[in-house]
C-alpha cells in the first residue's frame, strides 16, 4: 500500500504533467470508487473544471480544481496511466478522466479500493473525510505532548495507534515498524504505557523515517506506474520493516508477528 511519501511522489509527479489542463470528459466504470456525491453528480460536477495544484492530505491525493478538490485514495494498488482518448480499455481502468480533449488519464486499482471524494472548496475541510484527520507528520503542532494526551488513556498497541489517522495522519505499516525500531519501543506496548519522553522521540523518528522517505522518493522513483510501484523504492533502506533475519543493530532475531491484524516486525533486544 502507498505511504505518505509514496503519495507525494505520485502528487509530485503529476503535478508535472497535469496541472492547468481541464477536465473536459469524465466516465466512471466501477461506481463505488466514488464516495461522494453520486456517480451522475460527480461526473456532471468535474467536467469544466480545470486542475489548479495537487497536494496531499494524509494519504489522501488532493487534486485542487476551479470550484471543488477532487479526493483519491489510492488504497492497496491505485495507480494512474495517460493514454490516447481512443485507446481500449484496459480491465482494471475504473475511472476515465480527459484531459483538454486530448489527453485520458485513467485511475487503474485492480483490487477496486480506492476512493474518490469531489467536495466543495469552500467547506472541503469540515467534511469527511478531511474532517477526520489529525496532523500531519510535519505541522508544528505535532508534538510529543500532543502524541501523549492522544494516547495516554487508551490500551491499544502503540503499533495501531501511529496507524489511527485521526491522531498523527499519513503513517501506515511499513513506516510504523521503522518509526518504532528507531524510537526503541516495542510495537505491542499499550498506549497507556508509553512515556511523554517516548512520545517525543516517537514524534522525532516519524519525521526523521518520514523526511528521509520522501526525499528518496523524490529522487529514485522513476515511474509511479511501475507495477512494481513503490514497494521496492525503499526496501534497502528499511532498517526493520520486511526484513528476515538478525537485527543489523543487535543480532538478534528480528521477529515476525501480527498486531491489530497487521504484519509487523520488531526486535525484542532492542524494542522494548
Ligand atoms: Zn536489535
């Protein structure tokens, strides 16, 4: 699944090829990658609209055009392609959009679960589900005082916790293994168990392992469309995360387990 670091990658990389072109047609093949509002609405609403600028939110893709942002997720396998307005479609292509008459730039997610939001500018940030986020990894409000009155009541893992989107926004499993390996904390640790001054290095690692991330991302990805994506991107640069074998600062054996029902790897040596 894309990351926080993935997604700018791809914003960044569209941003390139897309922004100031208007969405001139719009067809939509699998109707449930669009939340809100209706299919018919959607399609009769982004059609004129040109593309101002695109950012993220969380692990959202925020596409600003004229009147509205137009919300992609792209959850496990989203993708895009450009492609000639004429050309076939491909069966996993869901969600057609032309550009300038020219150009069909085409959402591709073979498991169907992205999502898309089309919400008005003028209250976009008071709807779901930009209203349910909470900070992100670099807004300075981000602390570890904040981390810890998040978390200091709850007995969730601190594993599921840096997952919860409402609380640190844009954090998901790989970066979560790292986050924590470089923070000395095991994953199964209740949140109610972890100190203010764990809290602050937690803050501290998720911009370090964050940063370094998208910065890579921005230098070695040559194509989001890869079918290799960016799984591969960072792979060698994970200190623990998908890693088999003996914790490069210990020795031990780095382990395998779930927690909340996500694959994660720790070392019990160093992570405590
Ligand atoms: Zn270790």
């Amino acid at each position: 699944m894309p990351e926080k670091p993935e997604v700018i990658t791809v914003a960044n990389t569209l941003k390139k090829q897309i922004i100031g072109k208007t969405i001139t047609d719009c067809s939509v093949y699998w109707e449930n990658i669009i939340a809100y509002p209706t299919v018919d609405e959607f399609k009769k609403e982004i059609i004129g609209q040109k593309i101002k600028n695109i950012t993220t939110r969380g692990k959202w893709l925020v596409f600003e055009l004229d009147s509205y942002l137009l919300l992609i997720h792209l959850r496990m396998e989203g993708k895009f392609f450009f492609r000639e307005v004429d050309d076939i479609k491909n069966k996993h292509e869901h969600v057609f959009f032309t550009l300038d008459r020219l150009i069909s730039f085409r959402f591709h997610d073979v498991r169907k679960f992205g999502k898309m939001y089309l919400l008005d500018k003028k209250d976009a940030y008071e709807k779901k589900p930009l209203c349910e986020l909470g900070l992100e990894y670099n807004d300075s409000e981000l602390t570890g005082d904040y981390l810890y009155q998040k978390i200091h009541l709850k007995k969730l893992p601190i594993k599921t916790l840096l997952l919860d989107q409402s609380i640190i926004t844009g954090i998901g499993n790989i970066y979560d293994d790292e986050i924590l390996f470089l923070s000395h904390i095991s994953p199964l640790r209740k949140g109610n168990e972890i100190t203010k001054q764990e809290c602050n290095d937690i803050v501290l690692n998720t911009r370090k392992v964050l940063d370094e991330a998208i910065e890579m991302g921005g230098t070695t990805i040559k194509s989001f469309t890869s079918s290799e994506g960016v799984h591969g991107l960072f792979q060698n640069k994970l200190a623990i995360h998908g890693r088999i074998g003996n914790c490069h600062s210990c020795g031990n054996l780095i382990v395998k387990i779930k927690v909340g029902g996500r694959g994660t790897y720790y070392c019990s040596h160093c992570q405590k």
